[in-house]
C-alpha cells in the first residue's frame, strides 16, 4: 500500500511538473515571437488612458512668441474636432505673423505676412495644450507653447503642403515615455481651403511598429524607421529615435515627438521598383545631426564618453542582398536588411570630419556590389 501511494503521488508531482513547465515555455515562446528577431524588441507595457478631463496649470500662460515673429491679426479657430478618446476638441487656429531681423549694419529686415496655423486643445472655452501629464495650459498666438506651421496661402498648393505627424506621449520626466496618440494635420491648399486634422485614439498606437530599430551610441532612445501605407510596399517613415514605435523630433516641453512630411508623405516609395540585381542599394545619409542642449544632457547623465551630435546612413536593399558592410572612417559593421521593405540603418556618435562612408552588399549568389556616400556636415 505504501509503495502504491508513492506511485501515485509521484505520478501527481509529474503532471502538476509538466502542467508548469508548459506554462513556461508558453511564456518563453510568447516573449520571442514578441521579439520578432529585433534584440532591440520589448513586449511595451500598455498604456493607461489618461483621464478626460486635465488638470488646468496653475501658473500663468505662457505669452512669449519666437524672437522676432509679431502677430499681426487676432486669432480665429478654422477646425475643430471632438477628442475620440473623450477629452477636450481638438482645433486649429489661424492667425497672421510677421518675421523681423535686424543686419549686421543695423538694418531691420520685415518678411512678407504668413498665414500661421496652430494645433491645440480647447478647455473651458480657452486654447491650449495638454501635456504628458495630462495638464492643460492656455497658450497665446506664437511658435511656443503649441505646434505652429506657417505659410504663405497665395503659394500653397504649388510646391508641397506643410503637414506634421504629432504623437503626443507620456511625460518625459515620469521614467521611459510611451506614445498616447498620433495626430496628423497639415494647412490648406488650394485645392482644400481647410487645415487638415486626423486624430487617432489611443488604442490605434498598439498597432504601430518600427520596420528597423538600432540602438542609440550615447544610450538613450533608440532610433527606427516607422512604415506607414503607401504606393508599393508602403512608405518608409525618416529614421529618427523612437519613442515606444514612433520616430521624430522629440519636444520635452510638450511631451510630443514630431515628424514633418511637407505634403510628401511617402518620399520614398519608389526606392523599391528602381533595386535590380545589378544595383541593389539605395542609400541617403553621411550627415550629422546636432543636439540641443536638453538632448545633450540627457545623454550624458548615461554615457559622459559619447561625442556630441549623431550622424546617420539608411539604406534599401534589393531581395537579393544577404547583408551590408559599411566601412565608414571610424569602423566597419555589417548589417542584415529588415524582411519586410528591405531596409538598413546605421548610427554613430559624433561626425566624421573627412572621408567617405561605403556599402558592400553581398548578394546571394557570392558577388558583392559597392555604392559609396560622400560625408558632410551641417
């Protein structure tokens, strides 16, 4: 009887084992599938809506405009949207702005009208903005305080629109920032005499991912290509370090990252259909990136030995490309193109003051094809 009852609780102990170790390995799986090869990759924590109604700033407006821009018309709203995710309209406001400067042998130079177009929030029957933290500040006319695009109206339409993508995020401050919500606006054409105004909802952004991720030199954020839809195999957002999956210009006032599109919101839609056997790359960079003052503290609270700036290579590859070397006046590091839209990049700290960067793409059947990219600098 005894030697019974240790068979069965053994065999008891082996399901309950085997039961946790499926578990497990669920998990492991799970975690890698996440991952999708990219070590860059991490499953992101979900992002809590933030409540519908913001908190007001206590402190006064901000009232200051960009040295030299005068506002010559008072404000009037061309659009306004109700929020998806149940918190204040979303507007546009337009109003005129006038640019001064003052020359060397003391002349003050006016620069013709524009038309200049605000993104904001209306509360309370006031315009604003609210930040990472859900606080909502009144702003006046002016570049600060909210994002500004400004044109002149008599010229739209004839080169390329002004238009940004917006994802507004978590607060800087908090630890990692994480996005909310992406809005796209854009001022009016002539074929369209309104702003354009698109906003998404928060549960839109956990759709969003990078094509391409690399790690950041200095250890802050990491930089990516966005896809966004397109003609072909879709458009291929600039590379830009990235917050959770979006790519651009990072505002800690605003807690926004931006990125500007000018009307062409696929720029590079075509790189694919002109990729042949005979010459596989497409690559644009050897440029430097400067950072402001903020960027450059930030980094160095995490790496001191990283040179200020950055300076980047993207590229595209045809199908038939295994990898890209790029031997580039500092080092050589090769590259394996992403799956999907065949794409590559690379980031250093610093800038290279001469040289050249080259690209060596080894093809499946053993040959190697060379585009080289001449350096510069801003």
């Amino acid at each position: 009887m005894r030697l019974r009852g240790l068979l069965i609780g053994g065999s008891l102990f082996g399901v309950v084992l085997a039961v946790a170790l499926a578990l497990a390995l669920r998990g492991v799986t799970a975690d890698s599938a996440a991952a999708d090869g990219d070590p860059l990759a991490r499953s992101a924590p979900p992002v809590r809506a933030l409540s519908a109604t913001p908190t007001v700033a206590t402190q006064r407006p901000d009232t200051r405009t960009r040295q030299g821009e005068r506002i010559v018309s008072r404000p009037r709203t061309a659009v306004r949207k109700p929020d998806p995710d149940g918190g204040p309209d979303w507007a546009i406001r337009t109003y005129g702005s006038r640019s001064t400067w003052r020359e060397r042998d003391g002349r003050l130079l006016v620069r013709p009208r524009n038309d200049c177009f605000q993104l904001g929030r209306v509360f309370e029957g006031r315009f604003g903005w609210i930040d990472g933290a859900n606080v909502f500040r009144s702003v006046k006319p002016g570049a600060a305080g909210a994002p500004q695009l400004c044109t002149m109206l008599k010229f739209a339409g004839t080169l390329m629109s002004p238009s940004e993508r917006v994802t507004r995020i978590t607060e800087v401050g908090g630890g990692e920032p994480r996005p909310l919500q992406t809005v796209e606006w854009g001022v009016p054409t002539r074929s369209h005499g309104l702003p354009s105004l698109r906003i998404g909802s928060l549960a839109q952004e956990h759709a969003v991912r990078a094509e391409y991720r690399v790690a950041d030199p200095g250890g802050g954020l990491p930089w990516g290509i966005d896809r966004a839809d397109g003609p072909g195999s879709g458009c291929l957002i600039d590379f830009a370090p990235l917050v959770g999956e979006r790519p651009g210009t990072l505002d800690r006032t605003l807690d926004t990252v931006t990125l500007p599109s000018f009307g062409a919101t696929c720029p590079n839609h075509d790189d694919a259909s002109r990729l042949t056997p005979r010459n596989p790359l497409v690559a644009w960079g050897g440029g430097a990136f400067r950072e402001t003052d903020a960027e450059r503290t930030a980094r160095d609270r995490v790496a001191l030995r990283t040179l200020p700036g950055r300076t980047t290579v993207v590229g595209r590859a045809h199908r038939d490309v295994v990898s890209v070397t790029v031997v580039s006046p500092r080092d050589v590091r090769t590259l394996t193109p992403s799956a999907h839209d065949r794409v590559f990049a690379a980031v250093w700290d610093g800038t290279f003051p001469t040289g050249r960067i080259e690209l060596r793409a080894r093809m499946r059947d053993g040959g190697t094809h060379v585009l080289r990219l001449r350096v510069w600098n801003p």
